[in-house]
C-alpha cells in the first residue's frame, strides 16, 4: 500500500496488545498499520534475559496461536519466539524502528506522522504501554552512566558495589542475581518494608538474605546524591555515603504522558493520572482515538498486563464495527 492509502485503523505500539489490536482487524477484514518505535513486543525485548513470566503460556496466548513453553511458565525468549510466530500466523503489517511523532485530524481520517512518512486512517488506537518512559530519581548525579534504569543480566555487576533502588519484584530479583553473582548489594528503599506483591517463592529468599546482612537494606530510606565512586542516602539515622560502582533503580515505569497530551488525551487528576477513556470501547475523548493495554491504567501500572488485556481489541472494534469507521468506509464503498 502507499502512503496516500486510507486504513481503517492505524495502531501505535506493536506490543501484546498491538499486536491483539492488529488480529481482530484481519479477523474483520479491515486494512491496519501498526507503528512500533523499537522492535516487535519491544518491552518484553527488554526485559531481563532469564526473566520468566507469572503466568502460563495458555494464559499469553493470542489469534488462536499456541503458545508452547518447555517448562510451566514461559521464558522471555521463549516468548519473543511466540510473538514472532503470530506476526507470521497473522500476516500482520508491522513498521518497526519507526516511531510515532504526532497525530492528527478527525474521526474518519487522521494523518499520523512518523519519523519517515505520514499515514492515512479512519481510526487510531494507541497501544504503546509504559516500559520505556522509566520513573526518575530526579537527584543530581542520574545522568552518569554507572545508573541503569533497565536490568539486562546480572554478569557485568560481578564482584562490584551495587545498589538496587525499589522495593517491588523487580528489585528484589535484581537484589539477588547480582549478590549470587558475587555483587556487594545494598537495597533502598522508601517504603517501610518490601511490597506485599512481591512473589510469594522469592520473598522468604530476600528476606533471609536482608536479616542475615547478606544483602544490606535501608528502609524509609532515599538517594540524595549519585557520585561517579559513591552515593549519598538519607536514611532514619542521617546522611550516610557509601562506596558504589553501580546504582540499578528499578523504581517502575510509567505512560508516555507528553506524546499522550500532544494528540489531544486528556489525562485524569486521579492519583493515577488515568487517560480518559470510555470502559466499554476504550474510545478516548477524542472521537476516533482509542487506548488499550497497560496505558490505560496511567500510574496504576499493574492494573492492565497481557492477561486481562485480550478483550481491549474485541471492543475497540465492536466500536468501530457499529459506527461503520464513523460512515466512511460505507460511503466510499457506494
């Protein structure tokens, strides 16, 4: 197709639910675009390499693909070969590396300019998630290249000072890869204690490991400063500064508001920032414009996951199915 085609829906993100998004159009005969700044399912990409998923394949599955995983809950490898395998199944029409810039016009037909081209829809749904937009410190000092926002393995932290900012699933098990790869790890944290949520089969090991001294913990504890050989905290007992390598913050992630607000979103003054969105279709105020996935849930990052997404793109296009893509699609057909 040309740039000067008319799709019935152009998707940006062509993550799980992207790619959801871009099924229930094939399975309605519906011309589609899915944009993807970064590669296909480009957060679970990034994710931790021998990250496994909480849930079972059956539970990932999508477009009727079987997910097979050699062991009860599949691996994240396993997982981008099972997504691979979809946009095979599917045939889906994915532009990735191309990010989105901005979005424009109306119900019926928006231009959606790229960082290559500009596009043609009937309808937009926004499914870009939240994995690349990490919350910041905002201390001086975050800026220097020893402070990681993302967790790839835990080999290059061997034998090396290491503090691990947060007090979720993630910090935890980025706590003990690194201490059982020889790291001398100290966890901050916030909060008074670690999360409830976190696994149920990792917490008894983490906190061993902080009541041992194994791992050292500072609760009701922050950064204040980041120094190239240490970090300054503030703990209960004052200021201390520890000798430090490497600062891991895995203190979560969160939508990328600016992009949502320069298309028009507007965004709650809930304690989550909620985009607005309708609950039955996920239109958003923008006549035309939906939302699916994880951003839906604004902050409330663990409200919305690849589980209880599925049904997102059922409803959009039930929407779009009942509006007939708001008579355009009617009318160019006559």
């Amino acid at each position: 197709m040309s740039q000067d085609t008319l799709y019935d829906v152009i998707i940006v993100g062509a993550g799980p639910v992207g790619f959801s998004c871009g099924i229930e159009a094939k399975k309605r005969g519906l011309s589609h675009l899915m944009l993807e700044k970064g590669c296909m399912v480009n957060s679970i990409f990034h994710f931790p390499t021998n990250m496994t998923f909480f849930s079972t394949s059956e539970r990932l599955e999508i477009g009727e693909v079987p997910f097979i995983s050699h062991g009860y809950k599949p691996t994240r490898r396993e997982a981008l070969e099972y997504y691979r395998r979809v946009r095979e199944s599917w045939d889906l029409n994915i532009h990735t590396l191309e990010p989105v810039l901005s979005v424009s016009g109306a119900a019926g037909h928006f231009e959606v300019h790229s960082d290559q081209a500009v596009y043609h829809s009937r309808a937009v749904i926004v499914a870009t998630g939240f994995y690349d937009q990490p919350n910041l410190l905002g201390v001086p000092g975050e800026d220097l290249p020893k402070v990681k926002h993302y967790f790839d393995e835990p080999h290059p932290y061997a034998f090396h000072k290491v503090m691990v900012v947060g007090a979720g699933n993630s910090s935890v098990d980025v706590a003990l890869e690194t201490y059982r790869r020889g790291a001398e790890v100290v966890m901050v944290v916030r909060e008074e204690a670690l999360k409830d949520s976190v696994k149920y089969w990792v917490k008894p090991d983490i906190e061993n490991r902080l009541s041992e001294g194994a791992i050292r913990g500072y609760f009701n504890s922050e950064i204040v400063e980041i120094r190239p050989r240490e970090v300054v905290i503030q703990t209960p007992e004052g200021r201390k500064t520890l000798a430090n390598d490497f600062v891991l913050a895995m203190t979560g992630y969160r939508p990328n508001y600016r992009f949502l607000k320069e298309i028009g979103i507007a965004i709650g003054e809930d304690e989550y920032r909620t985009p607005q969105y309708d609950e039955h279709t996920f239109e958003s105020n923008i006549p035309g414009i939906f939302l699916a996935g994880v951003v839906c849930g604004g902050l409330h990052t663990s409200k919305w996951f690849i589980e209880n997404a599925h049904d997102h793109a059922f409803k959009i296009f039930n929407r779009l199915g009942a509006e007939a893509l708001y008579g355009q699609k009617k009318e160019n057909e006559n």
